[in-house]
C-alpha cells in the first residue's frame, strides 16, 4: 500500500495504477489536442497568410508585437498609437481582410518587439513561441523544480493556448512564478522578475501584497527600480512621447474595449477569464461588473496575504495558491493567461505522486476549453479559478500543522 504526498490515506496498488493511468491519459490526451489545434489552425492559412479561424493573419497577437517593434524603431508612433491608421498600414502590409487590431500593450512590450521585428515575421513568430516555451520549462528547472514539472508545463494547454494566439503567456507565467518562487529566498532577484513583469501589469497585481506580508522589502524596491528603469529605457530608445501616447490612446481604448456590450467585443470577452467580464456576458451593468469584480480582488488580496504570513506553510501550495488569485484579481485576463496556473496544476500533479485530484485535472485542462464555454456566453473561469483557490488553500492550512507522509 503506498499514499500519496498529500493525503495520508493509504492506496491500494490497483487503485494506484488506475489513478496513474488516468493521470497520463489527461496529459496525453491535452498534448494530442494541442497539436491537433495548432495543425488545424495552420492547415487554413492561405498564401497571403490570412486564416478564417481568427480572420486575421495566422500569427495573430504575435503581428501586433512584431508590428509595434517596427513601427516604434522605424519612428512611426503616431501609426502604432492611432487605431485607424494601424490597422490601415496592417493591411497594407500584409492583406486587405486583416480586421480590427490595435496596439494593447504598455510600451514596455516595445523592447521585446524591436528586436523580433529585425526577423521575418513567419521566423520571428516560431522564434518567440518556442523560445518562450522552452524558456519556462528552462526557468523552472533553474528555480529548483523538478524536470517532469519543467517538461510538463512547456506543453500544457495554456503553453499551446498562448502559441496559437501568437502570445506572451509562457513569458508572463516564467516572470510571475519566479517573482513568487525567490520571495524569501532572493528578494532582489524577485524583484527583478516582478519588474519585468509590468510588461503586462495586470498580472502583478497581488504581488505587493504577497511581498508586504512576507517582509520582502527588498523585492518590492528592486520590483520598482526595475520598472522605472524600463519606462526610461523605452523612453530613451523610442522618444519620450511614448508613454504619453500610450496613456492618451491605448488605455481609453482597451478600457472601452473591455467595458464594451458583450454583443460588441465577442472576438475578446469569449477568451476572458475575468469576473468583470463574466458579469457583462449576464447583460448587467459596468457599476456592477466592477463592484462584483472589486469584491472578487479584495477578496484575493485578502487570502495571498493570510497565504504569506503563513510562513511554515507549505511553499508550492502557496505559490500555487497565488497565481490563481492573480488571475482571479485582475478585470483584465485572458484564457493565455492561464499559462501560469497550467504550471500551478503541473506543480500540484508532481507534489501529488503524479496523480491529479480531480480540481487540479480539471484546472490542468481549462485553458484549453475555456473559450469554447466562453462562446455559449459562459465565462466559467473565475468559478473554477475560486473552486482552485480554495481547494489549495484549505490544503495550505494543513500543511502549518500536519507533516506530510513518506510514500513508499
């Protein structure tokens, strides 16, 4: 009889093999789907590029990073930052059905353009989606997690999520996960990574919380001389107008598009993961999805910082534990976001002999199924999200006070 790492009830060998033989089904039917998805997805594009999946080209997201890369070193702001004439020199570069896109990142997202938009964008694409897979399973491997955890995590459904969409999900959940891991155990270096992290701020929300309760002082100084640093290097590199731009046409846009009717934005809402937007999808007002979704983040504001004076807790659930308060926290998130919360489930999977309970199996699936629920007007995430949370988080309780057994 052996037990798992987290349950001390025993297991018998039958039930331990059928567990196991579930668990590998799971992984391996994810993987098949994400291949399946990416072979479908190519197998539509047509010789301009354009695919009628997205309508859009096959790159999708990753065009506007290449894009505002060059745009922003050729000296052409004022076509990044101006809607119409984006996406006019959109088309005009690529094919005259591109439809709407806008430049949706802080500039800070710039310095990683740049550099991409000196390569074609076919290879330029290839080049981000696997650097930034093989980065995270790299990454983890540097922060001490074991190699099953690495691989697993460089394909999970929200790393082939982030892939299809041309996205930054494996980058964001590397930056975030390492700011979490080396809390207590290199503030400077968390901070760093934090810093970094505000090329896409909306995943950092909690993180000043969960340094506050831990008294990682250190990370939350190095956290904003890294940002002020970036702001300055962009400002430096690409003219000083940049972030007054981005502060004057992006984020009224992207706020619009976010508050926007369900009916009107559905190509961005069916992807969310947010409570705000999930509330929206119910026809109810913006005061109202604001107010549920403001209660929602207090709320995980609240439980990280319970989490990190917990400092005898057990260090994974915690970080596990975080990274879906982050995603519940924030108005603004997308199912490539989960990135992040696919490691989390990889994580627990490994902590759990390799047999996943039944929240982390489903949690380890949802990235990939979650805009398929999305399309029928049912934002779901924030439900699973919470369910997750506090699954782990009365796990996180236990471990202050009940050593965990050996398995044999």
């Amino acid at each position: 009889m052996v037990c798992t790492p987290s349950d001390s009830r025993p297991l018998k060998n039958g039930q331990l093999r059928l567990l196991q033989v579930l668990s590998a089904a799971i992984i391996a039917t994810s993987i098949a789907a994400g291949l399946w998805k990416l072979n479908f997805i190519w197998s539509t594009v047509e010789p301009d590029g354009y695919t009628p999946v997205f309508r859009k080209l096959v790159f999708v997201d990753f065009t506007n990073l290449w894009a505002g890369g060059l745009l922003a070193r050729s000296d052409e702001l004022n076509t990044l930052f101006n809607e119409s004439a984006y996406r006019l020199w959109l088309q005009s570069q690529f094919t005259s059905r591109y439809e709407d896109s806008e430049w949706s990142y802080p500039p800070t997202m710039l310095l990683l353009g740049a550099p991409l938009s000196w390569l074609s964008l076919p290879v330029a694409y290839w080049t981000w989606s696997i650097g930034t897979a093989l980065a995270l399973g790299w990454g983890l491997r540097l922060l001490g997690f074991p190699w099953g955890v690495a691989m697993l995590s460089c394909v999970s459904p929200g790393v082939w999520q982030s892939i299809a969409f041309g996205q930054n999900g494996a980058l964001t959940a590397l930056l975030l996960i390492a700011a979490l891991s080396l809390a207590g155990r290199s503030d400077k270096a968390s901070g760093l990574a934090a810093g970094l992290l505000t090329v896409k701020p909306q995943l950092g929300l909690l993180l000043p919380i969960a340094y506050a309760a831990s008294g990682a002082w250190r990370a939350i100084v190095t956290a904003t001389l890294t940002a002020i640093c970036l702001a300055l290097v962009v400002a430096l590199a690409f003219g000083n107008e940049t972030w007054m731009l981005f502060w004057t046409r992006t984020r009224p846009l992207m706020v619009a598009i976010l508050e926007a009717p369900w009916a009107d934005t559905l190509g961005y809402h069916v992807n969310s993961i947010s409570t705000f937007v999930a509330v929206r999808a119910l026809n109810t007002s913006v005061g109202i999805a604001y107010s549920l979704q403001a209660i929602v983040s207090v709320a995980a504001g609240w439980m990280t910082w319970k989490a990190w004076k917990m400092r005898s807790a057990d260090s994974h659930l915690r970080l596990a534990l975080t990274i879906a308060l982050v995603l519940l926290a924030t108005p603004y998130g997308y199912h490539y976001d989960m990135a992040a919360l696919s490691v989390a489930s990889a994580i627990l999977l490994q902590r759990n002999g390799w047999m996943f309970k039944p929240i982390v199996a489903i949690t380890w699936v949802w990235p990939g199924i979650s805009a398929a629920a999305g399309g029928f007007g049912l934002i779901l995430s924030p439900i699973l999200l919470a369910a997750f949370a506090w699954s782990v988080y009365r796990q996180l309780l236990d471990s202050k006070h009940i050593s965990q057994p050996a398995c044999a």
